[in-house]
C-alpha cells in the first residue's frame, strides 16, 4: 500500500457506501489525528484505539441521520506524487462552508478554519462534505 491516508478514506467510503455502524483500520498516528478531526467535528461518533504493539487498530463507528451517512464525501488532496500546499491566505471555505478540509499545518493538523483563523498554511490533505 503506497498510500495509507487514501486506504483510511477507501475503508470509510466503502463502509458507509453498505451502511455498517463501524470499520477498523490499521493504526498511524496521522490516521488517528484525522480521525480525531472528524470526530470533533461530529462528523463521525466515536474513534478508539484498540489493541497493543504490532496490532493496534483504530475503530471509528460512524455517524448516519436517519439511513443517510452524515459524510457524503471524502475527497484525498494532497497524494503521494503530488504534495499541494496553501498559504492561510488561499485558504477558501469547502462546498460554501458546509465542508472541510484537513490542513497539516507547522502546529500539527487542524481544519480550514482553524488554519485561517491561526493565519497557518500547510499541505491540504483532503476535503471532506
């Protein structure tokens, strides 16, 4: 797997696509921060760390309204052959600001709109609505 991030993102795209209540992925701390994200951002309900050394996973039980999934896209930015960066000031609001991206910032990830408002810029990971 050359790209980790767009596993986690294929992972809850897939899960949400059969309407299951959780999916595991394997454990990264960058996976756990985005993850993190989005569960502040109730975008997901619940994320946990589960397991120890070599098999930890992280176990992200997702969030629907009603049958619909409150996520209605995942989109990966920044790929491995191909890094985007932002400065704050380019930093525009995602689908009219009912979306957000995930920014990996010199203070570590944050939204678009903690970015801007810190005046931060970094590498755009993905978009999420």
């Amino acid at each position: 797997m050359t790209d980790p991030i767009s596993d986690l993102f294929n992972r809850i795209r897939n899960a949400l696509a059969v309407s299951q209540p959780e999916v595991s992925i394997p454990f990264s701390n960058l996976k756990y921060e985005i993850a993190k994200i989005l569960e502040r951002e109730k975008l997901v309900e619940k994320v946990e760390k589960k397991g120890r050394k070599t098999k930890k996973i992280i176990e992200i039980t997702l969030k629907y309204e009603g049958k619909l999934p409150v996520i209605s896209g995942l989109k990966r930015i920044s790929k491995p052959g191909q890094k985007i960066y932002l400065s704050a000031k380019k930093i525009k609001p995602i689908k009219g600001g009912y979306g957000l991206a995930i920014i990996s910032t010199s203070r570590g990830l944050m939204t678009n709109k903690e970015a801007r408002r810190q005046k931060l810029g970094g590498e755009v990971i993905c978009e999420i609505w």
